[in-house]
C-alpha cells in the first residue's frame, strides 16, 4: 500500500492546481453573484483536459483511472464545486457508454465529446421518483420505427447546454419492472425558446434553470421528452439490464461526490484558516484562542479523514473490488459531512463575517448541502452500507 502520488497523479494535480489559481479563484465570488453557466470556464477546462476523464483511449479519450479522476476532481473542486459538478457530469452521463457501449455506440457518442467542449446529462430522477428511482414513469415502446421514448426529468446537471441525454426510462410501459438505457443526441441548432429537436425525431422541451441555493455556477433544468425516436443503435447493453447499468454507474460516481465534498472541505479549512491567522480579538489570533483551535483541528481532521475514504473508494472502484458499492457510500456519506461540518465551522469562526456574501465561506456553506444529497441522499447511503453488513 502506498498513499504517494504517482508521477502521473502528481502532475495532474498540479495542473488541475494552477488550473484553478489562475481560472476560478480570482474571479468566483463575482462569478457566482452573476448566476451565468461559465462557458468559457468549462471550454478551458476541455482544452486542458480536464473533461471527459472516463472516454476511452480507442475514441481519442483520456481513459484515466478513477483514483486520478478523484484527484482531479478534488482539486478542481476546491475552485468551486458548481463547475466542477457540471464538468464531472459529462462522465455520470457518459461512463455508461464507455463501460457497456458496443465500439460503433462508443465512437458515435463519445467521440463528438473529444472534438469539442461539448456538455452532456444523465437523467434519471423524476418529480415522483427521487430515492426511488425504481418508480420512474418515463419509458419507451417498441414501434416499427424503432422505440419511442416519452417522460420527465428533473433536476438535470448541464440539461439547458447538453448536446446529449443519457436516459434511464421503463421497458414497456411506464408501470414496467424492467429498465432500459438510451442515448439522445440533439440535432445541432435546433433549439428554438425551450425546445429542441431530438437528432432522430421528437421533441426535447426544457424548463427554466432552476434558481439554487448554491452550486450557482452548475445549471439545472427538467428535460421533458416528446415522442422521441430511439433507433436500436441507441440503446446501451441489454435493454432489459437499466438497473444494473445505474448502479454500475453510481459505483463510479460515488467517489466522484466525495471528491467535490473533499475539495470543498479543504478549502472552506484553508479560508477559515487564513482568516482566523489574520484576525485578532482579546489580543490574539482567533486561531491561538484555545476553544477557537479546538474547532480548527476538528476541521482538519474531518478533510483528512474523508480524503482517506475517498482514496479506498476510488482504489476499491479502480480493482472493481466486490464491495466497491459499500465503499462509495461511505466516502460520499464521510465527505458530505466534512464539507457540510467545516464550511458551517468556517463560517462560525469567521464569526459576522462569515455571513456576508463578500466573504468565500458563506458561499461555501451554501455549495455544502448538495453534496449530501444528489447521487443518493445520506439515508440512501446508509440504506446501501446495512444492506451489505447484515
Ligand atoms: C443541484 C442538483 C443537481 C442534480 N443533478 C442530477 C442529475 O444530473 N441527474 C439526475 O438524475 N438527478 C440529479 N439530481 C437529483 C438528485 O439526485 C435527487 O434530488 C436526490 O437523489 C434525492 O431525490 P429527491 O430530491 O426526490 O428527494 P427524496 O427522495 O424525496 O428524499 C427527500 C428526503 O427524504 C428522506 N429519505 C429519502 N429516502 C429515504 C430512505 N430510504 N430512508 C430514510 N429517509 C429517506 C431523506 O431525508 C431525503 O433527503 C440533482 C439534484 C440537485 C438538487
């Protein structure tokens, strides 16, 4: 066992570093006021490589291993956690393609992403089917044309920007118990308002994006899909084999989240730190205050703690260990908590301050709370982990 970096890992850290001194941190809290998706911040991240980690080496993509994809996403995390939501997303939508797409479904969907700084979504929650997802209505039936794909989603990363849906739907009928995973590419130029043509018919209709809380710089919207057309071609795998697919691509997605959570947590620390060095009351620093310090360490050791479970994720999801699954939910679940723990200490220590929109911590606390709830709430997680143990 060895916790050092390898070269490789190293100098993607240290790219993905400078990445985010120079791109996001001198800019984030104007950012994030305005509210606007950061094109130009994702195309720069797609230039310099730090999109589309899952796309395999045989369609021109950078294959990299989950424990440097972790890592990668840590860091860019620690700029902000709305981007790199947005950015990782391209691979929760994508991953399914490259683990069980045939080689002409890899090089027809995955290749366009290497050419451009294309944005893709993964849809599988519904206004009814959240936790649940096994009550999904949205589904497809068999024509002669092929199948025809109807239903709603909602709260989709990157859905009013997406060249490309990946859609988790019923077999069948919308009560079926069998699930299916579809591809739907979008026609270039064809969006008119909020609607889009789907690439082989129908119609992709988009609500606005949502107003969040926090992760500002992600975008959100529903996905609504109108009678479109699903040629054989763009079913994924077994077309009877949707649940296992999801899981799959949970199992790798998990650790992803604890990656946001780790980077989120490090830097609400880093700022908390910085200023409680800085700023003095009853003639001290706030950080030689001994309950004051108390706190600081918590924080700490919650970043360490959760960077260790990331790290056996990753690794777990990396040898496709058979428990895998249970190891991704603790590390979301652990880094959830550190995120959500030092951002709220972070903002407590920075006392008046902390609550005020031009300090980088209360936009911390805000960003938090998502991390414990989409890709499966804490509930969800622990739901996972008792299964496995009794
Ligand atoms: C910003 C954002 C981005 C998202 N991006 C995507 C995306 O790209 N694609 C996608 O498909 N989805 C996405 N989601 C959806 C997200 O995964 C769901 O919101 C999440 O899984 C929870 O579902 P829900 O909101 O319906 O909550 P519900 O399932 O209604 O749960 C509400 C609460 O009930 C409790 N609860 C639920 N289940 C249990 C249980 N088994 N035991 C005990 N208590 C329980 C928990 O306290 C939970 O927080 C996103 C959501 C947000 C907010």
């Amino acid at each position: 066992m060895d916790f050092n970096l390898n070269e490789n890992q190293q100098s993607y850290v240290d790219m993905v570093r400078k990445f985010v001194r120079n791109e996001i941190l001198p800019h984030i809290l104007e950012l994030e006021k305005k509210h606007e998706f950061p094109r130009r911040i994702i195309k720069k991240a797609w230039e310099a490589g730090i999109l589309n980690l899952s796309i395999p080496e045989s369609v021109k993509g950078f294959e990299i291993d989950p424990v440097s994809t972790a890592l990668i996403i840590e860091e860019l995390s620690y700029g902000d956690t709305g981007i790199s939501t947005s950015a990782m997303c391209n691979d929760l939508a994508n991953v399914v393609i490259a683990q069980h797409g045939t080689g002409s479904q890899q090089q027809e969907f995955l290749k366009p992403f290497t050419d451009a700084p294309l944005l893709a979504s993964f849809c599988l929650t519904e206004p009814n089917a959240g936790s649940d997802n096994s009550s999904m209505t949205s589904f497809i039936r068999k024509t002669d044309q092929g199948y025809i794909l109807n239903g709603t989603k909602c709260f989709i990363t990157n859905a009013s920007f997406a060249s490309q849906y990946t859609v988790f739907c019923k077999l069948g009928k919308p009560g079926a118990n069998l699930l299916s995973c579809v591809i739907v590419p979008v026609e270039n130029d064809s969006r008119r308002g909020n609607e889009i043509s789907a690439a082989r018919g129908g119609r992709i209709v988009l609500g606005n994006p949502e107003d969040k809380l926090g992760q500002r710089l992600s975008n959100t919207a529903s996905v609504t899909f109108e009678d479109v057309l699903i040629r054989d071609e763009q079913v994924i795998g077994d077309r009877r084999q949707g649940f296992k697919y999801v899981i799959d691509v949970l199992d790798y997605a998990r650790p992803m989240v604890a990656a946001i959570g780790v980077g989120l947590a490090r830097r609400a620390f880093d700022v908390t730190l910085e200023y409680t060095k800085e700023r003095k009351q009853f003639g001290q620093r706030i950080c030689d205050l001994p309950v004051a310090r108390d706190a600081i360490v918590k924080m700490w050791k919650k970043v360490e703690l959760s960077r260790m479970a990331l790290l056996q994720a990753a690794c777990k999801v990396q040898e496709r260990a058979p428990n895998r699954g249970v190891y991704a939910s603790l590390a979301k679940n652990v880094a959830a908590e550190a995120a959500l723990f030092c951002a709220n200490e972070g903002l407590h220590l920075h006392g008046g301050y902390g609550f005020m929109s031009e300090y980088e911590i209360s936009k911390l606390v805000r960003d938090a709370h998502i991390i414990d709830i989409y890709e499966g709430v804490r509930e969800v997680q622990d739901m996972i982990i008792g299964r496995e143990l009794v």
